[in-house]
C-alpha cells in the first residue's frame, strides 16, 4: 500500500509540476516575445531564462529536486566550449542560467515547437540537420567560430541526443574540433541529473542532482584527437562517479 501511495504521489506532483511549466512558459512568452527582438543578445538571454530560473524553483517545490554546483569556479572569463553528458531536459534549463552569452547546438527541429522554439530561435543557436551529417559539421565548425568570435560560449552535448542512465553512446567530435579550430577552451560538464529527471519519463523523483564542472582544457599545443581523449574521459569518469 505504502508504494501504491508513493507513486501515485510522485505521478500526482509531476503533473502539477509540468502543468505550471506550461503555464508559465505561455505566459512568459506572451509578455516577452515582442520585446525581446529589440534587446542585445546577451539581454535576450537573461530575460528569456527568467523561465529558466522559475522551472528550476518549480522543480524543488513540486518535486523536491534540488542541486549542487561544483567548480563553478572554473568558469572562464572568455567564451568556450562547454561539453557535457546528457540525461534529461533538466540540464539545458540549468545551463542556460550558469554560463552567458551562450549559443546552445540543437536539433533544428526544436525551433519549430510553439513558444519554446521561437524563444530559442531569438537566442541565436547553431541548429543542424542530423539527417546530413557532413553539412551539420561544417556548418558546427562555421557557426561555431562566429559565435565564439562575437564573445559568446557554445553548449554541446556531444552524445548528441539524451541517453538513459546505464546507455552509453560514443561521444561526437564536433566540439573538440570546433575548440581546435577557435582555440579556445574547452569547459567539461558532467551531472547526474537522470537520477531525478530520467530520460522520457514523466515522473520525476526527489532527491540532489550534483552538477561537477572541469578545470578548463586549453586548446594551444593539443590536437583535435587529444582534446576529444581528454574531454570524453573526464566527462565519464566523472558521470559513472556521480552516479555510483
């Protein structure tokens, strides 16, 4: 009876949880989306993840899921390229509150989901076609360097997509490649945010999501194949660490 009573706790706090996710993001679009093409795009950023900052709060309340920031200090001054696991869509809410100017690689797809995609398309990301692989590098690589030229960072999940925990997937190179090619820094990100917020899943589960973010990994004097190596092997160790 106990388990019985405790699922359909965490299913009833979930649905009150996404239900003022919704409501939220309906009217934080509606009360920003004709004034924000007229902000620099550091100003977008901070208004749009205003909501970003509700959902987190929202989390905890409904949900009881909270987290904890380590090495946040390691943030460089500069733009970079932060390379992180991927487990939920925890992850992208919370990054996009730590790290600004930020330009995040997506799906293209995503731009066309109502009010969020719109929202995210006046952020300026680097959306690829992963259908055509070899233009979705080039065109990583091209806009990569804009970005990073304009002083902003760039977010890349380079499993590529949100992988369940106990799945692995082999990272992509796209992000060495693009810190290569810049030479600036790379940022490694690794979390346990599948813990709570599993991958297609509707229920979340209370508990601490820790977040752990690397010392920089500079570009000068390595090659592309030495900063994938590096990279890959910090973010999972530490990712199995977190979630051992």
């Amino acid at each position: 009876m106990t388990d019985i009573y405790t699922k359909v706790s965490l299913v009833a706090k979930s649905m009150v949880f996404h239900a003022g996710c919704n409501i939220a993001l309906f009217i934080h679009c509606c009360a920003t989306l004709l004034i924000v093409p007229l902000l620099n795009i550091k100003q977008r950023q901070y208004v749009f993840t205003r909501y970003n900052v509700f959902v987190l709060w929202w989390c905890k309340v409904t949900c009881g899921v909270y987290y904890e920031i380590e090495g946040q200090e390691n943030v460089p001054e500069g733009p970079c390229i932060i390379l992180s696991n991927h487990q939920s869509s925890w992850e992208t809410f919370l990054f996009q509150t730590l790290f600004s100017p930020l330009s995040t690689v997506l799906k293209k797809e995503l731009l066309k989901i109502p009010l969020f995609g719109w929202g995210m398309r006046l952020l300026e990301p680097i959306a690829l076609d992963r259908a055509q692989p070899i233009q979705a590098f080039k065109q990583l690589i091209s806009q990569g360097h804009d970005r990073v030229s304009a002083n902003r960072s760039v977010l890349i999940f380079p499993e590529g997509t949100r992988v369940a925990i106990g799945d692995q997937v082999k990272f992509n190179r796209g992000g060495a490649a693009l810190a290569h090619h810049s030479q600036i820094p790379i940022v490694p990100v690794a979390h346990n945010a599948g813990l709570c917020v599993p991958s297609k899943s509707f229920i979340l589960t209370p508990g601490k999501i820790t977040v752990k973010i690397g010392a920089p990994i500079y570009s000068e004097g390595k090659s592309k194949k030495e900063l994938y190596e590096v990279s890959t092997k910090w973010i999972e160790s530490n990712r199995d660490a977190l979630m051992a």
